[in-house]
C-alpha cells in the first residue's frame, strides 16, 4: 500500500503545542477499504470460527496483502508509513467486526517492533515479510509465576559458543504455535530488570515447544498458549539490541500495543451499541419500541457518550506518539479507559437485549465474553492505574 501524504497543523495536546498530522483524504480512503474488508469478509466469518475455535490464519494473510499489518511502519521497511491516529482507527473498524483479527494485527504489530526499533540490518531484512503478513509474530514476555511483573522473569539464556541455549516457560502467549517468529524475553544477566534481553526465535527452532492452546472464555479462534524452551538453541545473531537492553525494548513496545488494545476496544464497545439500538428500535413492549422508555434510551446515551470519550482519549494520545512527545502516560489512561467502557458497554448490551441477549443467537453474549480479557491483556487495569498514578506522583 503507497504511504499516505500528510499535512501539519500546530495544536495543542495537554497545554503543550505540538504538530499534529492530520489524515488526507487518502487516508479516509484507507478507512473504506477496512470497513469493506471488515463488513464483507470479516463478519461473516466470526460467529463460525469463534464457535469451531479455529485460528484464522487465511484471513490475517488475506489482511496483511491489503496492507493492514504494517500501517505504522515506514515504506522503506515494507510497511504504509502511517500516522497512528489512523492505524488506531482500522483497529476499531476491524474489532467492530470481529475482535480476533483486529487483536492479532495489534499483537503483531508489537511483535514487529523490536526488529523494526532495534534489529540489525541482517534482522531488518525479514521486515517486508512481517509487515506484509507472510510471516506472523508473536510477543513472549509473560510467564506462568511472573505476569504483571515482568523485571523478574525467569527464563534464561545462556551463551554457548556462537548461540544461546533458553530455558524456560513462556505464558499467555498470542499466536502461540501458530507464528512463524518469537520475541523471547529472557535473562542473560543477573537479576532485575537489567539482567533482560530480547531475542528473536524462528519457529522451528529446536526445543521451542509450544503447548495445547488454553480452554479461554473469549477469543476463542485465538487461544494464547504457553512456549516451553527446553535447551532451546537461538544463533547469537538473533539477539536484538544489545545484552541488557530488552527490558526497555518491551516496555517501549507494550506503550503502543495498549494503544492498539485500547482502539480495539473501542471498536468492540461500538459494535454492541449498534446491535442494542438496533435491536432497541425494532422489540416492542407495550405498545412501543423498547428505545422509547427512558430506561433503556438513558442507558444507550450512556454506552453511546463513554465510547465517545474513550475514542478521543485513544487517538489523542496515538496524535503524541505522531508528535514525537511521551505518550506512556497517556497510553495506560486510554487503554485503562477504553477497556473498562467495553466492559461496561458490552455487559449493558446485554441487559438491554434482556434474556436474548444470554444465548448466543445475537452476538452480544459473545462480546461480552470477549470484552474482558482486554481488561488484562498488554498490562492488567491495575497495572495501569499504577503507571498512571505513579506518573502523577513523580517529582
């Protein structure tokens, strides 16, 4: 897909003045191409494969074809070279059609990023491959005893001669056994988060073993599995960054990717709203469209002003990251935000469809299920409240 032009405009984004790219119309043709993309391939499909539990591998490649998996990265490494404000909101037109696929374009959109931020250029040569979708990603920073806090992972590496030998359990692992190249975060040094660095696995390295997916309330056409690496073997080369730098390299990539799970929750929280005003408009009760009782119209206006504002705070911290200003802060309010309102949006979708809304005849009883693991993935909501209230506290 040929990168976008863009214009700037000064504005300002919490009382500083920052250049803002503003979307062309190109861009708004960007948007089109999604939504027909979503509406016609996507929502068909999504019902089947989350009731078969089947990973939707043929529709990511049909995706990063059109151009959709590398939106955010430049032209010369394979990607669109697009402004964040927009990659953000793709996201939200793909999760109001089927959550699965825009959660795996935002994982692998982060599992391209230590390659594309930090890889040599003998890395860098894979990147047309990522970003176009052939190859697909995942990101093992978790594990089994060490989730939110991940300074004190215990997956180590150990240098031997021109390779390292891992060993280890990896958890909660995105597109695990189906990517075709693993982040490994792993401890090549002492403890703390000093001791961490990143390394990239193919997937048929020896001893990396992905396990049976997890049994998952949600998601389930893309179960997160665990990644055994028993005396797996990594050539030397594949080490990105340097030793010791891999903890600020998941941090750096985990800011964006609650970015991209905020947008998706906005997309999901969208999507039920319009199934509840839809289905509001057409049940009657008394005499008149249930949307009529104030009981029911407040709670739409509700759902429909929350998703309105974790909108904005989404893109107005992706319009900092376009500016090259700090947006970690930001980045844990939307995503804290955005996903506490899917929540709460998809479990009052519910209510106002009443009992039809319990079976699984209208897809509101699955997005509900599917709204929670948003609250936990790419940092817990508490996680988040931590980083922001400690950003407060900061002298």
């Amino acid at each position: 897909m040929a990168g976008l032009t863009v214009t700037l405009t000064a504005v300002k984004l919490n009382g500083v003045t920052v250049e803002r790219i503003l979307p062309t119309e190109e861009a708004y043709e960007l948007l089109g191409l999604t939504r027909e993309i979503a509406e016609g391939e996507l929502a068909p499909r999504a019902a089947r494969y989350e009731q078969e539990g089947e990973f939707p591998r043929d529709v990511l490649r049909t995706i990063g074809r059109a151009g959709l998996l590398g939106l955010p990265y430049p032209e010369a490494d394979g990607g669109a070279g697009q402004p964040y404000e927009v990659y953000l909101q793709v996201l939200e037109t793909l999760a109001s059609s089927w959550l699965a696929i825009a959660e795996a374009v935002s994982v692998h959109t982060l599992a391209c990023f230590p390659v594309a931020a930090y890889g040599t250029e003998r890395q860098r040569k894979s990147l047309p491959d990522m970003l176009g979708g052939e190859l697909l990603g995942a990101y093992c920073l978790s594990e089994p005893q060490g989730g939110s806090d991940a300074a004190a992972l215990t997956t180590r590496a150990v240098r031997d001669g021109d390779g390292y030998v891992v060993t280890g359990t990896k958890a909660w692992i995105t597109h695990g056994g189906q990517a075709d190249f693993y982040n490994v975060f792993c401890r090549t040094g002492g403890p703390g988060a000093a001791g961490i660095s990143c390394l990239l696995a193919d997937a048929d390295t020896p001893g990396l073993l992905p396990q049976a997916p997890e049994r998952t309330m949600g998601l389930r056409a893309s179960p997160p599995a665990q990644i055994v690496l028993d005396d797996a073997r990594i050539p030397a080369d594949r080490l990105v960054g340097e030793e010791g730098q891999g903890f600020r390299i998941a941090l750096e990539a985990l800011d964006t990717g609650r970015l991209g799970i905020a947008a998706c929750a906005v997309g999901l929280a969208q999507a039920a709203l319009d199934h509840a005003c839809a289905y509001a408009k057409e049940r009657t009760q008394f005499g008149k469209p249930i949307a009529a009782f104030q009981g029911v119209g407040f709670m739409l206006a509700d759902m429909a002003t929350q998703i309105a504002a974790a909108r904005a705070l989404t893109l107005a911290a992706g319009r900092l990251k376009d500016a090259g200003r700090p947006f970690s802060t930001e980045a844990a309010k939307a995503k804290l935000f955005a996903t506490d309102v899917a929540m709460k949006v998809t479990t009052d979708a519910v209510q106002v469809l009443g009992g039809a809304g319990y079976v699984s005849d209208h897809p509101v009883e699955r997005w509900f299920r599917e709204a929670k693991v948003l609250q936990i993935v790419e940092g817990t909501n508490q996680i988040q409240r931590l980083v922001i209230s400690r950003a407060l506290t900061r002298d």
